[in-house]
C-alpha cells in the first residue's frame, strides 16, 4: 500500500511542561497519564460516549465523513482512533481497494475496536500504535486524515499538526472533530453544569469519576476555535476554516496540505 518508515523524533524533550487538564505535568508524565485515564475507561467508553452526548457524536462523525471526500481507493489516516467509531465510518467508502490506517498509542481502547471490526468484517482498517507526534509513515501517504476528539490529548499538538501535513497528499485533507468553546455565554454556562455531572457519572457506570474530569478539565485549557485554526495555519494547512457544532460545544475545523511547497 505505501512504505513504512522509521521516524525516530522524540516527543519528550520539545517543551519542558505540557498541559495535563489544569496541571502542567512534563510530556513523558502526560503521555502515561492520559494512556491510563484511557485504559480505565477502554471497555466502557463508546457506552459512555452515546450517554454523555446523547449520541450526538454520531451525528457529527457522519457529517465529518462528508466533508473528507473519502472515496474508493484512498488511504485514510484516523489519528488517535480508539475503538474504531470514525475507521468504521471510512471503511466502506474507500472499499476493498483502499485502507484505513487506525493509530493510537493506547492499546486496550484499540484492542475493543479492532475486536468490533473484524466481527463486522472490515479487513481494510489496520492498527498501529505510535504517536502522532512521530509517525512511521512515508512522506505524501494518505489521501486523509482524521483526527476525532484526540487532538486535545496530544502531547505537542504543533508538532503532531506538522507530522500530519508530512505525511498528507499535497491537496489532501485533514480533519478534527473536537470539543470547543459555546459562542453564546448562556450556553456555556448551561454547558458548564452539565460537564459537571460528567464525573458522577462515570463514577456510577464505570467505577472511576477521575477519567471523567480529565475530560472536563482538558476540555476546558483546549485552544478554542480561532485559535486551533492558526495552529493549523502555523503548520503549513492552507484553507483553514472551522464548522461550530451545537452553537461551540463542538467544531469541525478542516485545512489542505498545499500542492507547492513554498
């Protein structure tokens, strides 16, 4: 399908501190934590995910896929793609002559996915665990690239921005689904009590309330739109433009590898 290659760049020595919720951890210390809120919450999360957001997500996955121009043939990249949600969703559209490359770095969240797809026989989504700040993939592979309520976990977003342009066709797309901030103060407030149910929740159906307000917590330092709109533009995207969802709750911000280098 497309070469492998070795891509030895550290991540742990780009910034000194990183964001993890409200504290500043190093990034090897974020990386463990966020693969252990994760791991906790692995058998459970898509249950979660359907009561949290009242299966919404769904909703704004299918309209992501719309926008990726995914067709037959093409290679996507479904960047911290746990169990599978948004690699189920490409799988049919590019077929049996195309692949979706699903990476994470935490292993139970993709061992659930990779069980649900091969029962659902979809051999063309494969499995790699690597981060998204240092990918094992060729220059100019994939057609494009998803990224689906993740990106607020990365360690160094601006550099994983940077290794998804590298590994973009030129022209192709990159897409991130991610919490965001309410235009409308009244609906952010109304949104900040219900965050704050979030952790009982979790609490009561999977034993742990501490994923849950990582969650919250992370949802809250995340960059709001305008903001993650110029990290895209800083990497190198052209085309940059963001789609609110729910008035801000969430958004859909979307940006094209250029055809030129400059």
């Amino acid at each position: 399908m497309f070469d492998i290659k070795e891509n030895a760049k550290a991540t742990n020595h780009v910034r000194e501190e990183v964001n993890f919720g409200y504290q500043k951890v190093s990034p090897k210390e974020k990386t463990k934590r966020v693969g252990d809120v994760f791991e906790a919450v692995a058998d459970r999360y898509d249950v979660m995910n359907d009561l949290m957001s009242f299966g919404t997500h769904r909703i704004f996955k299918r309209m992501m896929l719309q926008m990726s121009g995914a067709r037959a043939g093409h290679n996507i990249l479904d960047l911290a793609g746990g169990t599978g949600d948004m690699a189920e969703l490409f799988a049919p559209v590019v077929g049996e002559t195309g692949r979706v490359i699903l990476t994470d770095l935490n292993e139970p969240m993709m061992r659930v996915g990779r069980n649900r797809l091969i029962d659902e026989g979809l051999s063309q989504v494969q499995f790699c665990r690597a981060p998204a700040e240092a990918l094992p993939f060729s220059d100019n592979a994939f057609d494009c690239a998803s990224i689906s309520f993740g990106i607020r976990n990365f360690t160094n977003k601006d550099q994983a921005l940077s290794e998804v342009l590298r590994v973009l066709k030129p022209g192709a797309p990159l897409l991130v689904l991610e919490f965001s901030k309410p235009q409308d103060p009244l609906l952010e407030s109304a949104y900040k009590v219900f965050q704050a149910l979030w952790p009982p929740v979790g609490k009561f159906f999977v034993g742990d309330a501490q994923p849950y307000q990582y969650l919250v917590d992370s949802i809250r330092v995340h960059p709001d739109q305008k903001a993650l709109k110029q990290m895209f533009e800083d990497a190198g995207f052209e085309e940059t433009q963001y789609h609110n969802l729910v008035g801000g709750v969430a958004a859909i911000h979307r940006g094209v590898k250029p055809l030129t280098t400059h």
